[in-house]
C-alpha cells in the first residue's frame, strides 16, 4: 500500500486487500464490506464494454456532500455562529446530468444548491432545482437573456443571486427587474487583494480579470441608491483560485471578504450571503502540504477556519452573521470518477552487452567512451557524465563528417549508452539524485504503452502538470519489478505521463509490474472527477470513453446504476462534420473500381466493406 500512497492520497475509499486488488469502499476507513475494483472490471467486460472506462461510485460523491455539509453544521454549533451555510455546487466542475442530480437529490437534506456560470449551466440548474431554502448562484458575464432567466427563476421562488461581474451589467439588470417587475436578488464580485498560490490562482488578485475592484462597488452602490434598490443587494462572492493548498491564504481572503461585506453592511445595502467561491484543494498526493497537488489543512480545518474567521471580522464590526456560501467543486467530485485503463505493451531499454575489449583500430572517441565506462565510480559519476556527453557528440560529428562508418557509430552509442545505464544505477546509490540524472534515469525507464488518451481523460496533466494518483489496480501484493512511464494511445509527443505523485513532490518514473503473457494488466488513474471530462478533448480522434456507474451497497454487494458507450467513429467523424454517409459512398466506388481492374473480388470487396461499417460504429480506443 505504501509503495503506491494509497492510504495517504485515498481519503479513507481505497484499500488494498489481502490477494491484492485495489479495493473501494462507501464508508470511508472500513474495508470489511469493500467492493475489489478488478471485480468491477471483470463485471464491465461481462457486460461487453472495452477498456478505458470511466468507473464512477456514486457513494463517493454522497459521502463528499455529506463531509462538508456536517463539518460547517458542526464548526457553526461549537463555535456559536448564529448564521448558516449552504453550499452551492458549481456545475462547471462536472456537469454531467448524474453530478447534478447527485447534488440536488442527496444535498436535498442539506439544501445544497448549484452555481452556474453560463446560460447553459442556468438552463440546467433551473431543470434540476426543486428547494426553496437552497441557493442558486449566477456569476459569469450575462447578457439580457441570461439576465431574464435569473429573473423568471426569482419568479418561481428560487434564491437565484445574479452575481454583478461587470459594471454593465447592472443597467440592464435594473431595466429587466423593473420591466418584468421581479425584486432581483443581487450579489456584487469583489476583486480581493488577497492571492493564492496554486496553478489556478489567478482567479484572485487585482490583476485578475473577474470581478469588481472597491471604486467600481462603490459605483454599483450609488447606482442601487439612486433606483432605490440597495435592499436588492445581499450577497459578497468572492473566488480566489480553485485548489488553494495553504489554508493561510484562504483565511487571509476570508479576513478581506469579511471586511469588505462590513463596509457594504454599513452603506445600507440588504446583506445576507457571503459567498467564498471555491478553493477547497484536493490532497492529489496524500502529502498534506502546501505542495500544489495537496493541500495543508483538512476539510474540518477548513470549516472551522472560514466560519471563525468570518466571525472574528464581523463581531468586532458588530456586524450581524451571514448565511456562509461556498462554492467547492473539485472537493465534491474529484473521488467520484477513476479512470481504468490496460496496458498494451511495453518498452524496455536493454543495451546488448558489450566485449571485454575493443578492436585496436575503433575509432578514438569510441575507445575514450569505453575507458570513461571502465573508471566510473561513486566518487567520479559527475565528472564521467560531462565527459561522455563530450565524447558522444564527437562520435556523431565523426560520423556527420564521413569520417567514420554508420556501423562505427553505432557502436559509439553501443558505450554511450551502456555507461548511461551504470550512471544511472550509481546515480540512485547517491543522497540526492542530481537533477540532471533524473533525465537520464527516465530515459532508461521502461515506456508502457496505455490504451487511453490523456488529451482526453485526464487534460489537466497534459495541459497544466497537474499530478493524479495513477496505480495498478491488482497484483499488489507481488513487488513490482520495473520502473516505467505512461504513453497513450495518440500520436502525439505530449501524450504520456512521466510526472507522478511522490512525498518529496513528483516523480519521473513509477514502480509498475512486468507484463505476463496472456493476462491483461489495468491501471487506474484516480480522483479525476473534477474538471478532466468536459474539459478533455478529441485530439487524434480518440473520443469519450465508456462510463460506467456503480452503486456499493451495505453488505458489500454493488450494482451497475448506469452504463453509457463511448463515442464510435462515427461520433467523432461527425463532430468534425464528416458526412460518414458520403464516406461509405465513396469507398464503396473505391472499392468498387478495385474489382473492375481484378485487385480484389466481390467476396473480399464485401469484407472490405464490412470492416470499413463495423469500423465506423467501432470504439475509437483499441479493442478486444
Ligand atoms: N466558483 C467559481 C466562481 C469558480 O470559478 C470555480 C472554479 O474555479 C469554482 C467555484 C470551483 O472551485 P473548486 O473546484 O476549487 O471548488
């Protein structure tokens, strides 16, 4: 288990059980009723669906819900804060229909509400929604239709705030409230001075591009004065940057946004809501610290740090207490969905051996390159490493210059990369490994070639290095005998991951089983329920991937709950408006015109045609 993390970055859902399989569990910490995830594999494939899946559990999320919900009640009742908390979960994290439903059913008891932050999100929320006491929150930019929305949701009852993003807005809010005569729920977004650090901080700062800065809420005031609807006013939204690792950050922005909310008390307008936005990190490598992929406080931490540090502003100001809105996406979702993914093959970099000595006559280099391998040692790898790089790269000039043979060359490389190897093995002896060895150490790593595409499963890890918990998800109780990175499925330089979590931070490599022959290996990449699916994208043409939902019951028993087949060729010949219709036209003439000049006969011409159709309504991740 420690090998992999499991027990630090899995929150108490993933386990490790004694024939070593990946286990999961609803109840976080208790494995007796624990469902093996090899087994759900072995369920998915019964079913007829191929590899890579997206295997969703749906108690993760309850649980998630349930965590942040009971840890505000419980901080609000020992601290005695005599306003509330409602959640209001944004839909951009993962929209998916299931999320959504999700939150609105099972938040139900916690009157968890949603925020969207464009027409479409508001179009589903105003579907999803069905309590009065939760809120519904619009930020983004609107325009009049979006505006008119809020409105009519106002209508109906909800708690629908229209978030002020820009100073525009507001004339046309006041326009469309007066001529639809609805009272708006109004929220101002506060530009805080207060910045996080994080990959996602620049939603913060006043260099930020969202949100007002102080001159601009004043103006929005005086304008709520003078069309006398300052009551209107009620709510203060705030969002530093999602995935906030330092909980000395998000309490500094607390601090301000308290103040900030003190101030628009005091100029009269009908304050109820202080909305903190998201942030709520994700521990991504179970190190607990303010590493970007972790975070430095736990979620009860949280709670208690944002309802004290909202109280500890506003009592001073006497300043009655809000109701506490956040907006946690990734904090929900992210254990929901894992990824779960066979390896195809594998890569290893093996040089032959070499002979004890070379011909007299091998070229000088060659022979430099030879002794260096002989004279290395622990004391001299550094000064080694230099001189090889040296005598490699006049091997290849020797060689670019015609003065020595393709087959000299090779050899040349031959030493170089041997010595390579035993630099790299002397490298791992060493306190620290140097940085510029961890290069080499990569490259002599094993390349295990993945049936899955990170342009399209997991965005984040190309696009911004972010690190997920990536593991195998059975023969764990066997050591892992090679060291390997990932590459997929697309033809693209970008698309592996040679980044991994690790204590001291990121990894190069992982400990990965060697293949055996007949029997699949699956590795899982985990907590990539936030973000990764809408975001992912078609790029060599590998399309959504099968999803799966799975429900864990009490006694350990589990049921499929939903099941959902991945995009075909045709889906994704047609997202890039392909008429697959004129496509088999045309290749049926093609073929064709083969049996007219004899190439083929109407018996192969039919087969042909045959792959050709049950390609198009094929996986576009390889089969079977
Ligand atoms: N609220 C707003 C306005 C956001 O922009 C975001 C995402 O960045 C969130 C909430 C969700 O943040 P998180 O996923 O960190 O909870």
């Amino acid at each position: 288990a420690e090998l992999y993390g499991v027990s630090e970055w899995g929150a108490g859902f993933f386990g490790i059980s004694p024939n070593g399989d990946l286990q999961v569990t609803a109840e976080p910490g208790n494995f007796t009723n624990a469902v093996s995830i090899p087994e759900i594999i072995a369920g998915i494939q019964a079913r007829g669906l191929d590899m890579p899946v997206l295997l969703r559990i749906e108690n993760l999320l309850e649980t998630q819900i349930s965590l942040l919900n009971t840890n505000f009640l419980t901080a609000i009742k020992s601290l005695n804060y005599k306003g509330s908390y409602l959640g209001a979960y944004p839909i951009k994290v993962n929209q998916q229909q299931q999320v959504v439903e999700a939150v609105t059913h099972h938040g139900k008891k916690y009157h968890h509400g949603l925020e969207a932050g464009s027409k479409a999100e508001l179009i589903a929320a105003m579907g999803m929604h069905t309590d009065d006491e939760s809120v519904l929150v619009c930020n983004g930019y609107k325009d009049e239709e979006f505006i008119n929305l809020g409105l009519h949701a106002t209508q109906l009852g909800y708690n629908c705030v229209l978030v002020i993003e820009m100073p525009g807005e507001l004339p046309l809010i006041i326009e469309r409230s007066k001529a639809l005569g609805v009272k708006p729920i109004l929220g101002v977004r506060v530009k805080l001075s207060s910045q996080a650090n994080g990959l996602w901080a620049e939603s913060g700062g006043d260099r930020s591009i969202f949100g007002l800065n102080a001159a601009q809420i004043v103006d929005i005031i005086d304008r709520l004065k003078d069309a006398d609807m300052l009551d209107c006013l009620q709510l203060l939204h705030y969002h530093l940057g999602s995935q906030i690792p330092n909980i000395r950050e998000i309490r500094n922005g607390v601090a301000e946004a308290s103040r900030v909310y003190a101030g628009l008390v005091a100029e009269g307008a009908g304050m109820r809501y202080l909305d903190l936005g998201g942030g709520l990190a994700v521990d991504y490598d179970g190190t607990q610290t303010n590493f970007m992929s972790s975070r430095n406080y736990s979620v009860d931490e949280y709670c208690v740090d944002v309802v004290e540090g909202v109280m500890t502003v506003l009592d001073e100001q006497e300043v009655d207490h809000p109701i506490i809105i956040t907006e946690s996406g990734r904090a929900l979702v992210a254990y929901y969905s894992m990824l779960l993914f066979n390896v195809l093959d594998t890569a290893r970099f093996e040089p032959e051996p070499l002979p004890d000595s070379l011909p007299e006559d091998t070229y000088i280099h060659t022979q430099h390159l030879f002794e260096t391998l002989q004279s290395l040692n622990l004391r001299n790898v550094q000064a080694c490493f230099n001189d090889i790089l040296y005598y490699r790269d006049e091997v290849r000039q020797a060689f670019n210059q015609g003065k020595i043979t393709f087959r000299e060359r090779a050899l040349g490389e031959h030493v170089y990369w041997q010595t390579i190897r035993r630099i790299a093995a002397l490298a791992r002896e060493l306190p620290a490994i140097p940085h510029e060895f961890e290069g080499i150490i990569q490259t002599l790593s094993d390349i295990y070639y993945c049936n899955f595409s990170v342009f399209q499963s997991l965005p984040d890890a190309w696009a911004i290095g972010q690190l997920f918990p990536i593991m195998p998800v059975h023969r764990l109780n066997e050591p892992p005998t090679r060291e390997g990175f990932l590459a997929d499925i697309t033809c693209d330089c970008d698309g592996k991951i040679d980044r991994f979590i690790d204590r001291q931070g990121v990894k190069r490599t992982m400990p990965l089983h060697a293949l055996r022959e007949m029997e699949q290996y699956y590795l899982g990449a985990f907590l990539v329920g936030a973000y990764q699916e809408t975001l992912g994208d078609l790029h060599n043409l590998l399309g959504d991937t099968n999803i799966v939902t799975v429900r864990i019951h009490e006694d350990g028993k589990f049921d499929f709950v939903g099941e959902m087949e991945g995009d075909t060729v045709e889906d994704v010949l047609s997202y890039v408006e392909y008429d697959t219709k004129a496509l088999l036209t045309r290749f049926r003439e093609t073929a064709e015109k083969a049996v007219r000049k004899g190439m083929i006969t109407p018996n192969q011409r039919r087969e042909i045609l045959q792959a050709y159709k049950a390609g198009l309504q094929g996986y576009t991740y390889l089969e079977g």
